[in-house]
C-alpha cells in the first residue's frame, strides 16, 4: 500500500518518539486511532521490531512482543540495576513471580475486564505471594518438574528463593550475609515497576496499577495466547479450586 509522504512523516515521528521514551502523549493516540494510514504504519514498524502498540486514553506505548525485540528488558540490566550484587536467574523469576501475583491482586477473576480493587498494601501483597508458595508446595517434586517443562518457569527455585529471605526478622540490626528480607526485595520490586510505569505509589504502604498495567493485563495477561495459561495455573483455575480468587 503506498501511503502520502506527511503520512509517513508523521507516523515516523511518533514512532521516534515511543523508540526513545517508550510512551507518546494524547494528541498521538487521537492520530492513531482517527488515521488509518498512520495505524497502519505504526502497526507496520512496531511489528518489524517485535513489538505491539498499546494506548490508553490518554497515552501510546511500544510494549515488546517477544524476547527477540530490541526494546526487551534483558535479565542482566535488571540485576544490574535493581537486584544486589550476586544475584541469579532465581531472583529474577521471583521477580515476575511477584509482579505478577501483584497484577493478579486486582481481579477477582482470569477473565475480569476491570480491576475490582483499588489499592494493594505491601503486606497483602506478601501474603498473597506466601499464599502462592504454599501452592506451589502441594506440588511434589516430580509434579514441579513437569510444571516447570510446561510453563518454563522454575518453580522450585522460586520456593527456594522466597524460604531463604527473612520472614520474620524484618527489623534485625544483623542479618546473615546473603540474607534478604521478604519486605526488602517486594520493595525492589516495588520500585522496578513503578519506573516501569506499572504501579503508582499513593501512601501508606499503598499501590495501585496504572492504566498502562490495565491495559497491558488486558491485552496480554487476560489472553491464553499470550500468558500460556500461567495465570490459570497459578490461581489453580484449572485444577477447579474453588476459592482460588484474586
């Protein structure tokens, strides 16, 4: 299809613009959505780097698709700027664990179309992690491996993770050398994806998710192509727990 020359032009710019900031503003996502060349174009370039563009009402974002996409978060840059020294795959499993037991918090069902919480406190959400594990502990350890086949995620070391951090002296003046707190690292998380523009801090231990959170929750987490039935498995919506709700 050939498309007018401002047409290009204009839809390169917006482009440039979510390519170095990752976010464009409200006058962009008017564009896109009354423009069907300028969608199209943009859909065009956001696919030749594997990436899908995704707006809110008031906001467009370049989200990565696949690993392949240059705009990935790559492991090593988030270890090396939010994880201590020494720290492995295992944390960073226990990262997207975490994060996405949080997203989890704020629908009461796989298939909410809106958050039906307001805000989650960081004790709630520790909770709602240790509540996870205790799951994921009914598993033997032939079961976990077979999970871990199915959803690549390593389920025993996210365990094994989690039950080596200080649960219950958050407040020690001393602490064994590789000892982390369960508070400490939900708070790296914390601060992860609030640079992430994820999550909003609004006081008192507090957070709530942004329209960006809903909106990727709904294009991608919501959808089996996408999450291959992680959430199911977590929540235990498949094994018909009846009270498996977040």
């Amino acid at each position: 299809m050939q498309y007018p020359e401002q047409k290009v032009m204009k839809a390169f710019q917006i482009y440039t613009t979510l390519a170095r900031d990752g976010v464009a503003d409200s006058e962009a996502v008017q564009q896109y959505r009354a423009d069907d060349a300028i969608r199209g174009l943009l859909e065009a370039f956001g696919r030749e780097v594997d990436c899908v563009i995704v707006t809110t009402s008031e906001q467009m974002f370049l989200i990565p698709e696949t690993r392949l996409s240059p705009f990935h978060v790559r492991n090593d840059w988030i270890k090396r700027n939010y994880l201590r020294s020494g720290a492995t795959n295992g944390d960073i499993y226990l990262l997207y664990f975490a994060s996405i037991i949080l997203f989890g918090t704020f629908y009461d069902s796989y298939h909410s179309q809106a958050p039906t919480r307001q805000f989650l406190r960081l004790d709630e959400w520790a909770a709602s992690i240790q509540e996870r594990i205790e799951q994921l502990k009914a598993h033997d350890e032939e079961e976990l491996k077979e999970l871990e086949k199915e959803f690549s995620y390593n389920w025993s070391l996210i365990i094994e993770k989690w039950d080596d951090m200080d649960a219950i002296k958050e407040t020690a003046k001393k602490q064994a050398g590789n000892t982390i707190s369960r508070l400490s690292f939900i708070d790296t998380v914390k601060k992860f994806l609030v640079d992430q523009g994820l999550i909003q801090e609004i006081g008192n231990d507090e957070l709530t998710i942004t329209e960006k959170a809903k909106t990727i929750i709904q294009r991608f987490f919501m959808e089996i192509e996408y999450n291959k039935g992680i959430f199911e498995f977590i929540y235990g919506l498949e094994r018909g727990q009846e009270n498996a709700s977040y």
